[in-house]
C-alpha cells in the first residue's frame, strides 16, 4: 500500500523511536509489554488452570489411594 520510500521512512521512524526509548532507559516497554500479556494470561490461566489442577489432584488421590507411592 506505501511506497518503498515512505515504508523505509516509517521504518526509521519507529527504529529511532525505539533506540531513544532503549537510551533512556524507560521502562515503558516492560509496562507495555506487561499490560498487552495480563489480559492473555487471565484468559489462558481461567481456559487452563482448573481443569490441571483437577488433573493434578485425582492423580495424586490416587497416588495415596495405592499406597503412597
């Protein structure tokens, strides 16, 4: 849709954004970053987590109901 000239533009443009953002030292990356996953994380953890753990748990009820070991 762009231009190879405007796309290499917009490519240095966000290349030099992100070197000055790098150079200070800013943790907005890391915030970033952390807010973008918390969202995907809740979801996966609430799909996942407690079908493991009931998983988890009848194994080891069966564990100890074969003796422990």
């Amino acid at each position: 849709m762009l231009s190879a000239q405007a796309d290499a533009s917009v490519a240095d443009a966000f290349e030099a954004l992100t070197r000055s953002m790098m150079l200070q030292n800013s943790p907005f990356m890391e915030e970033t970053v952390r807010d973008l996953l918390r969202p995907m994380l809740k979801q996966w953890l609430d799909d996942n987590l407690p079908p493991l753990v009931e998983r988890l748990v009848r194994s080891e009820i069966e564990r100890v109901a074969r003796g422990g070991r």
